[in-house]
C-alpha cells in the first residue's frame, strides 16, 4: 500500500481550519481591519475574501461550471464571504462523490493558465486548493500574533480531527 | 478510486520547496539575520533550523531511531542546516520504501501544544503532518522576507510542484 492522505480528510481539514477562523473572526471583528498585504490585500478582510474566493472559483473550474468574477465576489460582511467557502465545499462534495470523475487526466484549464504551463489533474488541482488555505491561515495566524493579537489557531495537521 | 495524495508526492514538494530555500539563503545570506518571531524564533536562520530539525525529528520519530535533541541541533550555518533536511529526507524515503511498515501503527506523543485527542496519531497522519509542516512555515517565511522589502520569489502552491501531475 502506498501511503497517502485523500482528498476528503483534506477537505475535513479545510473545513475545520474555516471552521475556527470564521469563529474567531465573527468574536473579533476588529482582526478584519487590520492591515495585511498579503497577497496584495490591504486587509485581512480582504485576504479572507482572497482565501474563500479562491476556493469557490477552484471548485468551478474542476467541476466544469461557470467561475464566479473576482470582481462579482461580496467584499464582506464576513458572513457572505463565508458563503463563499460554504458553496466552494458543496461543489468540493459532490466531485468527491461523482463516481464517474477521472482524477489523473491532466485536463484542468484555469484561465490564468500560462501556455507553458502543464495542465494538472483534477487530484493535483483539488490538492492545491485544500492546502492553498492552509498555507493562508499560517500566514494570518502570524498576521495577528505580530499584531499582538494572538488566535491560538493549531493550524498544524498533527491537531485535525479529520484523520486519525 | 478515492483520490489521494500519496506520501511519495508531498515528500518531492517539500524536497522541492527545501531546495529553493537552500538556494535562495545561499544566494542572499543577509536574509538569515532578519528578525522573525515565527514560532519563537529570534531570526530568518532560527526559523529554517526549526523547519528542517522538526523534519528530522519527525523522521527520527517514525523510524524508530534515537531522536537527537533540540538542543544538539546546529545553529548553523546553513549547510550543516540543510544536512537535518537531507537525514531527514533520507528517513522518510527508506520508511516509505519499507513494505513492511505498518502505517497504522499510533504514536503516543505527549507534547505541550498537542491536544488530548491528537495525542495518539498514526504514522500516517504524522508523516502527513510532518511533510506539510515546513509547507506552511515557508509560506510564513515568504511573506516575512516580502514585508521586509525582499520578495523570494517563491511560488509555494501546490499547483507549482512537479512532484505530481
């Protein structure tokens, strides 16, 4: 057996680790207005919507449906870019149980896509954006501990539920 | 088919992620005197000792080997950094190529920081856990450097590996 992590205990993870930042956030909304550039944000609200908004345009493009504008995305209140995330993982869902999806052909078309750039299976492109949020969350996480606003976040895999 | 990431695949990103930074340390050792404070750490230098002692230890850990102690660790420099990379690297490769390995298998780990629940893993979800660990710190690091006015450059994302198709 080859050892391996699927794609539904990363999807558990995704969601546990939304799961706390939207709890944390909704309990500390002024965390939404501090200052980020992150990726270009100017704020962790924006950053949030980046992280979510990924995520649900992702989702998209793996199933084949019409990708949501950047610019169509909600800027807030936090609530609706979390609806973001909670649309995102009902399209993660029922990729994951379609039967019928080939996983390893190298078929995903993402319009940013440069031409030399390979095109990744559906495996390879649902694992970059399951993890695509994790790797956002570490930054937030010291985002607010610099800002001496530390979340407690245990963002580290070692402390998910969704796999033993 | 449940579709997986396999061990093999995310020990090539990190391997992949490593060299990057090894080489980009290299090119700009004024970078590893910066101040950090990711994880306690006083500097650049500090943070990426973390990072690949961790590895090593996790490695150490699963295979069953004498685990050396933090404080044994180098300080430095770089290179012999590295070094805990590559042993560590050459212990999740000899685990993985063990077809005798029980993954299954539960660690008892009784770490401050380790909730009750966590606290008994298999060796699965430790070797996961351990090849994604430097992932999110470097994205750390990365942005640490670009607010200090030094972008690396570093493309973090999966997406970029060529570790899996």
């Amino acid at each position: 057996m080859t050892p391996s992590i699927t794609l539904q205990e990363l999807l558990g993870w995704c969601e546990q680790s939304a799961d706390f930042w939207k709890v944390h956030l909704d309990a500390n909304p002024a965390l939404l207005q501090l200052p980020c550039g992150i990726g270009g944000n100017a704020d962790v609200q924006a950053f949030v919507r980046h992280i979510w908004g990924a995520e649900l345009v992702w989702s998209q493009i793996i199933c084949g449906l019409p990708v949501t504008d950047y610019d169509v995305w909600p800027t807030g209140p936090l609530d609706a870019l979390f609806d973001l995330h909670l649309a995102a993982i009902r399209n993660f869902r029922a990729l994951l149980e379609n039967p019928n999806m080939n996983w390893d052909e190298c078929s995903v078309h993402y319009p940013w896509r440069r031409p030399e750039a390979p095109k990744p299976s559906p495996r390879k492109a649902l694992a970059h954006i399951l993890l695509h949020s994790q790797r956002h969350w570490a930054q937030l996480s010291t985002l607010v501990r610099a800002a001496g606003l530390p979340s407690g976040f245990l963002g580290d895999l070692l402390a998910c539920s969704a796999l033993d | 088919m449940i579709p997986a990431i396999t061990f093999e695949e995310l020990l090539a990103w990190s391997s992949q992620s490593a060299n990057f930074w090894k080489a980009h340390l290299d090119a700009n050792p004024a970078l590893l005197s910066l101040p950090c404070g990711i994880g306690g750490t006083a500097d650049v230098q500090a943070l990426v000792r973390h990072i690949w002692g961790v590895d090593l230890l996790w490695s150490q850990r699963l295979a069953g080997l004498p685990q050396r102690n933090k404080d044994d660790w180098p300080q430095g420099p770089l290179d012999v950094l590295f070094d805990l990379h590559l042993e560590a690297v050459g212990n999740f490769r000899s685990l993985l190529n063990d077809p005798g390995k029980s993954w299954d298998e539960r660690l008892i780990l009784d770490r401050p920081g380790i909730p009750p629940e966590a606290s008994r893993p298999t060796h699965r979800k430790v070797l996961g856990h351990a090849l994604l660990h430097s992932q999110r710190h470097w994205a750390q690091l990365a942005t640490l450097l670009r607010n200090a006015g030094f972008p690396s450059g570093f493309k973090g994302d999966l997406l970029f590996s060529s570790g899996l198709e």
